[in-house]
C-alpha cells in the first residue's frame, strides 16, 4: 500500500475531506469484521488518497471509483449500514486513534475488544469528519494528529483549532473550555575574537576573546476565551540569572480600545527594538538603539486600523524597571511612550515573496525621578559573563544628575522588494537639564540585506498569539530546508542565505557633555537551515573618536548558532 503524508507548509486546496455521513457510517459498520475492512479502505481511498482528480485506483485489489460519484456502490454501502448502533463509549477510553491495524480493523479480537476498537475508531473518524486533525496512513494503522497550517507571507504558524460544539463532549460530561499552553524557547550560542590597534587598547582596555551564551530562554503563552493572552519568559544567560523578561497580560478585541496589556514588557519604540531578536537580521542591534527604552512595567492600549495599514500603541510606565520587573522609590520615574506605523504599500508575490514600504515613529517623555540619565554602548558586538569582563564600554555621557526630564524622538523606514530590502531608523534624546546646558543626542543606522536564495523578508501588520507587537519584522521561511527528513535522506535544500552590511552611528557630544563619537560598520552573513534554526557570522569594525584619546578602531568576528520556537 502506497503511503502518503501531509507535510505541514502543504497546500490543500485540492484535497477533499471525506463527508461526515459516509465517514460515520463506515464506524457504524465497524461490528462486522468483513464489512468494517471494506468500509475502512474505502474511507482511507476517499480521505487520504482522493483529490480533486476523479480518477479511479486499485487499494489491495479494491477498485476505488471516482470521489465525486455520489451514487456509487460504495455510496449505497455506507447508506446500508448508516443504522448499525455504536457504544456509547469504550470499555478501555482512548484519548485519541492510535491503534494498530488488528485492534483498528477488529480483526482477529473477541466481541470485547472489538467494541472497544470500534468505539475509538469511530470517535477518531469524528474527529476528522470535523475537520479538527489531519490524518496520514502508516503500516501500522492509522494516527490522528494535529494539523498545523504555516503563513508564509507572516512568518508564523497558527494552529487550527475545532470548534466546540454540543453541551457535552464524548463521555458526556460538561465541555470546559482552559487557557492553552504553548512552550517557547531560545538558545543563541556565541563565540567572538577581536583585533585591536594599539591606541584602541589605550583608550578601551584590551578585550578578551570568548565563547557565551547570549540568550538562553524559556517561558509560556497562551490565550482563553480569545479576549485574554498571557506571557511569561526567563532568560537564563543574563547577569542576574534568571531574569524576567516578558510578563504580561493583555486583554483583547475589546471594543474602541482594541487591545490593552499590561505587565513588563519591551515600551513600544523603534522598529529595531520592536522586532524580537530572533528574527533580527544582525546578531546585536544598531549604536542607536542606546536611547532606546527597554522593558518596564506598565499599562498600554494598541492595536490597528485603516485595514491594518496603521498601527498604534500608546502606554504609560514606571521607567527605573529592574530586571525582576519591580520599581519601588519614593521619587520613581515615569515616562508616557507612542509608537505608530503606516503600510504605505504592501504586496505579496508568490507564496514567499513581499514588495512593501513601512514607515514609521516614536516619541516618548520621560521624567527622571530619582534616576540619572546615563547614556552609554559597546560596539555591536557582545560578550557577557559574570565575573569577567566582556566587550567594555567605548562611549558615555556619565551620569547627568541634574538632568529633569528628556524626550525620545524616533523615526523608521522599511523598504523590502522581494529579496531585497533597506532598513533605516534616526533617534534623538533631547535632556533637559536643571543647572547646565541641554544637551541633544542622536544616532542612526541604515543598512540593506540579500537573499542570495530568493526569499524576502517576512512582515507582520498585525500581533500574533503570544507577541503584541504590530507592525514588525518576522520570521524568515527557507524555500527549502537544509536535511529535512520529511522531504528526503540527506542534503535536501540550501536553506535560505542573506547577506547584509549596516552603517551605525552614535554621537554623545553635545553642550558641555563629552561622551564621544562612535560609528561601526557591520558585514554579516546569515544562513537559516530551518524557519527554527539559523547560523550567523558578523565582522564588526569600530571607529571611536575619543576626546581625550582621539580616533582608534578595532576588528571583532563573531559567530552565531541559534535555535528558537
């Protein structure tokens, strides 16, 4: 017998499921052994085998005729036995088909046995007359299981879920309907060497080589009632381990207000930051996301409109978060956060192809409390362990503690067409200070990618279950895999190869304030094996411009492998 299974990124247009009758019908045969046979691979040519083409086929020596024949004589079969009892329910509850042949077909088995196969075989055909699971046919009998459906043009995957119905499901109890419970994790495992000049070292220190954990997370997220999601995430490779990352709640499709989330959580400012680093195209983030508020705790309301053209998301926040979540001060800051992006042109080409122009900004006033404004970075490179010394700081403000108040102003822009994209953001920390001058500071990136294997980059208007964030950058889906079992032994495909080169600045001078100046430009090469698994390689070089010491620069290569879901 010819095996076939449905592979998840498989379309299905053309593949018919079997109808509900003729599926239960052939459970209610199920008593007689012969009969059960003969209505069982006739449900497998229908379900399994059939298509949109009605071509007749041979299944051990049974002539299937065409899947469109509503008068055929297997047809008149099914009407013939569709009055056959069923039980109520097995003696031995199953929670799911998966029985081997003998036990599945009651062949060879006692009247007790085969009820039992009978009534798990017959919930089972239920459950895929529902349309709820996919199904594929094994030598060894036959195994529901979920069926998961990929959106290549968003970069994720969404599970399609049967919908409830009744009062009461098959062992007559009430349907209660729980919060889901979906498992992510991340593992980005680093290695990086550097190459200093003389008056680098001078000016820096000497920086180590090494090999890290970058990220190393695992947390949960799911929904209930579809008006209610949750995250919660840990960071094992953090200096205060474990860390809290996200730890959130958000309440949703709710009217006028759209969504609202509240919780630690990343404020909704920059595209850079916005996008998860996972699907990030280089292994850090620009100079410029050093303005960048990071997680704190707070209360937003976002969503979209205008077709999901626009996003918006706007919230307020205790700004001196610490990495538990937790700010308790009797003169804590605060800080009122927007961000808003328009789609001023969207199109998809092909199954995996974008043509798009994304444009954007953010603005947020934050008031300093107790906490001094220190604005400082590292080239975009990192190394972290705890007692050691990584990658030092090569540009700082120092802490301005005079400094009252300042405002964030950033502005985006996005431009992908097909494997081609360019990607630019300019951000600006305007302090207002209480005895000094006001100083202004900027920086900015702009930086283009290829995938020299056709892909695009994928875009997502809209948040998804267990990430709030509209509007971003998602994961990018290979053409083909690199040893994908299900499509073949060995070397199946290339994956997907980008290429990338990023021009970042920093400027830190700036009435009376002398931080510094610094630029790096960034070549990077990314192969994803896998929409799960990437391997990254980025080659850095830092100009710093240092008031006391003056201009010096350095090399640094760095080395990626990560896996998340």
């Amino acid at each position: 017998m010819t095996v076939r299974e449905y592979r998840c990124d498989e379309r299905h247009e053309n593949k018919r499921p079997l109808p509900a009758n003729h599926v239960l019908a052939i459970a209610r045969a199920m008593g007689n052994p012969t009969i059960s046979r003969a209505a069982c691979l006739i449900a497998l040519a229908f379900g399994v085998f059939g298509g949109s083409s009605a071509s007749a086929q041979t299944l051990d020596g049974i002539v299937v005729p065409e899947s469109d024949s509503r008068n055929s004589e297997f047809a008149k079969l099914f009407e013939q036995h569709h009055e056959r009892p069923i039980p109520n329910e097995p003696i031995l509850k199953m929670p799911s088909l998966q029985t081997n042949e003998d036990v599945a077909f009651g062949t060879e088995r006692n009247e007790t046995e085969a009820s039992e196969s009978t009534w798990d075989f017959y919930k089972g055909l239920e459950r895929l007359s529902s349309g709820a699971v996919d199904y594929s046919l094994f030598e060894d009998g036959i195994h529901a299981r979920p069926f998961i459906v990929t959106d290549r043009s968003r970069g994720f995957n969404e599970p399609i879920v049967a919908p409830v119905t009744g009062t009461t499901n098959e062992l007559n109890k009430p349907n209660k309907l729980k919060p889901t419970i979906n498992l992510t994790a991340q593992i980005q495992a680093d290695a990086a060497f550097f190459d200093q000049y003389t008056n680098n070292v001078q000016t820096v220190g000497e920086i180590p080589d090494g090999a890290f954990f970058r990220r190393s997370r695992i947390g949960v997220y799911g929904e209930l009632y579809q008006t209610v999601e949750y995250r919660l995430e840990y960071d094992f490779a953090n200096e205060a381990r474990p860390q809290i990352l996200d730890n959130w709640i958000a309440l949703t499709n709710i009217p006028i207000f759209n969504n609202v989330i509240v919780g630690h959580y990343f404020e909704p400012f920059s595209l850079e930051r916005y996008s998860p680093n996972r699907f990030v195209t280089f292994m850090e983030r620009s100079l410029a996301d050093t303005f960048v508020p990071a997680r704190n705790m707070g209360v937003m309301v976002y969503g979209n409109a205008l077709e999901k053209r626009l996003t918006f998301a706007v919230g307020g926040f205790r700004s001196g978060s610490d990495a538990y979540g937790d700010d308790v001060s009797f003169n804590s800051g605060f800080a009122g956060t927007a961000h808003a992006t328009y789609l001023a042109w969207y199109e998809e080409v092909g199954q995996d192809n974008l043509k798009l122009l994304h444009l954007g900004g953010s603005y947020s006033y934050r008031a300093n409390g107790d906490d001094p404004v220190n604005f400082s970075t590292r080239p975009s490179v990192r190394m972290r362990q705890q007692g050691v010394g990584g990658v030092p700081v090569f540009v700082s403000t120092g802490d301005l503690d005079d400094a009252s108040h300042m405002q964030l102003f950033g502005f985006e822009a996005a431009w992908v067409h097909n494997a081609f994209s360019i990607q630019s953001e300019f951000i600006s920390a305007d302090v207002h200070r209480k005895r000094n001058a006001d100083p202004f500071f900027h920086g900015g990136y702009v930086y283009g990618s290829w995938f020299l294997t056709g892909e695009s980059r994928s875009y997502s208007p809209t948040s998804v279950l267990g990430r709030f964030r509209e509007g971003i950058f998602q994961r990018t889906i290979p053409r083909s895999n690199v040893l994908d079992r299900n499509a073949g032994i060995g070397w199946t495909g290339s994956g997907a190869i980008e290429l990338a080169v990023r021009w970042a600045y920093i400027d830190l001078n700036s009435n009376g304030v002398q931080g510094g100046d610094l630029q790096d430009m960034t070549y990077g090469v990314n192969w994803y094996l896998n929409p799960y698994t990437k391997a990254m390689f980025n080659y850095v070089r830092p100009t710093l411009r240092d008031p006391t010491f003056g201009t010096s620069k350095a090399n640094s290569y760095a080395l990626r492998v990560q896996f998340e879901f």
